[in-house]
C-alpha cells in the first residue's frame, strides 16, 4: 500500500508543481549557470546505490574533495540556493526518486556512503525500508545548518554526535512504522517547513 500511495501522490505532485519546478530551474540557471540539478551517490534500500536528485544551491564545484555538509554562511550556498534552502524547495526533485522507487516520502534520510560506512551496523536495520524524503530527524533538526554552524569542526560534530542521534530516531520510525505514522510525520514536516 505505502508503495501505491508513494507512486500516485509522487506522480500527482510532479504534475501539479511541473510549472513551478520550471521556474525554479530558470532561476537556478539565471543566478548562477548550469547545471539546474544536483546529483549525488546516497545509498538505498538493502545498501544499493542510488543517484539523488535534487536543485543545485551551491556554487559548482571548481575542485573535488569539500565538505559533504552544509553549515550557516557557507559561501559555497547562490543567493537563489539560500532562499530554496530556507523553504526545502531544493527538495522537489526527489519526487522523481520516490516515483522511480529508490526514496519514499517517509523513510530514514539517505546518507553518502562514507557516512553509511561508518555505522554499518545500525544502516543494517534501517535500510530494510526504502530512504525517504522526510522523518522524524528532519523535523526535528530542521534548522541543521544552524546547529552546526556554531561548532567548530562541524563535520566530526555531525559525524560523533549528530548522525548517531539521527540513526536513533530512525531506527525507532523502523520499528514502529505504519501509515499513520507516516501521515504524522508528513504533517509534521510541513508545518515545520510552513512555520520554521
């Protein structure tokens, strides 16, 4: 049933938001070049790879190697990608990945593989259910960049601290997963996108 209610209400969305998603895209463009999107390797269900999509807040990147997180101020962020940022608006492609079937609309987040790798263990359990695009550690560390933009080594601070507090709250949605649940959660989320 949750893969239904992903497909149809994924495919009504792109459909619905198709004028704005162009709109964004033009911005994006207008601001600071192409490309429109974002791709980047997180890993799936059962640990398999995916692509995932998402706009391009960040200037493109010159030289490999940066940071995989994102804190307050970084100069990385296009003024366009502060403003989609700020609203999740750089989110609606991953419409597309829960059409596809690699994301659901609610799941545990999907991390990079460096991320994953360092505990396995817990990914183990989590990634029995598909990624998705919301969960309860989206809500609650809805203003991440924020919060870690007040440490002083933000990325072990995410790493030591943050990332095992996320896997916590998702492994307790795994285990207590239903649809009203879900339906919690969605709600959730967008009140707190609404009213941050």
């Amino acid at each position: 049933m949750k893969r239904v209610f992903d497909f149809l209400l994924s495919f009504f969305l792109i459909t619905m938001l198709s004028p704005l998603l162009v709109l964004i895209g033009v911005s994006v463009v207008a601001d600071s070049g192409f490309p429109i999107l974002f791709r980047q390797i997180r890993v799936g269900r059962a640990f398999r790879p995916f692509l995932i999509f998402k706009f391009r807040t960040m200037r493109p990147e010159r030289t490999p190697g940066g940071l995989l997180i994102t804190v307050t101020g970084d100069n990385r962020v296009t003024g366009v990608g502060r403003y989609l940022r700020r609203y999740k608006l750089d989110e609606l492609p991953q419409l597309f990945n829960v059409l596809k079937g690699d994301m659901s609309f609610v799941g545990p987040r999907p991390e990079v593989p460096k991320y994953v790798d360092l505990y396995r263990d817990g990914y183990a359990e989590l990634l029995t259910v598909r990624p998705g695009i919301t969960d309860w550690s989206s809500v609650k560390f809805r203003n991440e960049e924020e919060f870690l933009g007040f440490r002083g080594n933000p990325e072990e601070y995410y790493i030591r601290t943050l990332l095992p507090e996320k896997i916590k709250l998702s492994l307790e949605y795994v285990r207590n997963r239903s649809f009203r649940h879900d339906l919690s959660i969605l709600y959730q989320t967008v009140k707190a996108v609404l009213c941050p």
